[in-house]
C-alpha cells in the first residue's frame, strides 16, 4: 500500500472498515458521522497524513485511535456531551444477555440491543470509548489502554463505571435485571 499498490489498500479497507465504522457509530450515533470518520482515517491513511509504524503497535489498533481522536474532535466542537442526571460513579455490575432464538426473544434482544445502544450514547466520551471498544470490538485491556493512551487499570475502572452507569439508566427507564429474569431471557 505504502508502495501505491491499489489492490493492497483496497484489502486493507475491506478488512479493517467494518469495525472501525461500527465503533465510529456507536461512539457518535450518525451514521452519515461514522461514515466520515472511516474516510478521514483512510484517506489520512493513504495521503500518508497519519503516520503508522509498524514498530509501535499493531495497524488495527492505530486505526481505532484515530477514529478516536477524530470523534473527540468532533465532541469538542459540537459541544453535545451529556451526562446521565445524577450519576454517581461508583460500584459497577456486568450485564450480560445471551443470543436466543425464539421470536419473543428476538423481539426483546432487538429492543434491549436499542436500549442498551441508547444508554451508552449518554455516557461521557471516555467511558463510552472503553465500553464500545470491549463489549463491541473485543479489545483487550491493554489494547484499549494503546487506542486510549491511559493505563489498563483506567481502562478497568472506566469500564466499571460505564456498566454502572448503564444498568443505572436501564433502571430509571423500568429495564431491571429482575424485570428481564421474568422473561426467561438471560443477562
């Protein structure tokens, strides 16, 4: 690719494009945002106005960080931060939900999959950054700690508090953990 080879980029954004536009939509909510973002990240790529070295840490990684620079950017200029009312930041709890098949299930998991996709668009960037990057992307710690540039203790409790914050908007809008074990469908 470095060598104009067309084909090599093309293989490059079919393998790394997907989940870098998923993130993307998930940490800004536009589609038409998201979009934007993996151009910039590919054509700074390719226009070589970011830099990768190879010697610093794997491509995909790098890719991640610029996006994410890129939506910290637009963050800052539009300002659109929200945080949840009353959040307090402190004990975290994992939830977890397993796929199912049945159709009241799937019906549960799409509107639980909307909830869940509206509760982490309200987090601060930094936690929803971690939250996405884990949950979604299934990056490690330390591979989170290199896209973020913070410690992989940060990256634990950050993504604590994440978690905590969405169970706790889950519970204001009536979407509790024993609401959910009444259905039959696991967290």
């Amino acid at each position: 690719m470095r060598n104009g080879d067309v084909a090599a980029f093309q293989r490059l954004y079919q393998r790394h494009q997907g989940p870098i536009y998923r993130y993307a939509l998930m940490r800004c909510g536009q589609s038409a945002l998201a979009a934007d973002v993996v151009q910039d990240v590919f054509m700074g790529l390719l226009s070589k106005s970011y830099r990768y070295d190879a010697g610093l840490g794997n491509l995909q990684n790098f890719l991640f960080g610029v996006a994410r620079n890129l939506l910290l950017k637009q963050d800052q200029a539009e300002r659109r931060h929200q945080p949840l009312p009353g959040y307090s930041e402190e004990d975290g709890e994992e939830v977890l939900m397993s796929e199912t098949t049945e159709p009241a299930d799937v019906i549960f998991h799409q509107q639980m999959t909307e909830h869940v996709r509206q509760a982490v668009a309200v987090l601060r960037p930094h936690y929803r950054d971690v939250i996405i990057l884990y949950e979604l992307q299934e990056l490690s710690y330390a591979e989170i700690a290199v896209i973020c540039d913070i410690d992989i203790g940060t990256v634990r409790s950050r993504l604590s508090r994440a978690r905590a914050a969405i169970l706790q908007y889950s519970e204001r809008l009536g979407w509790r953990p024993d609401a959910v074990a009444k259905t039959g469908t696991q967290r």
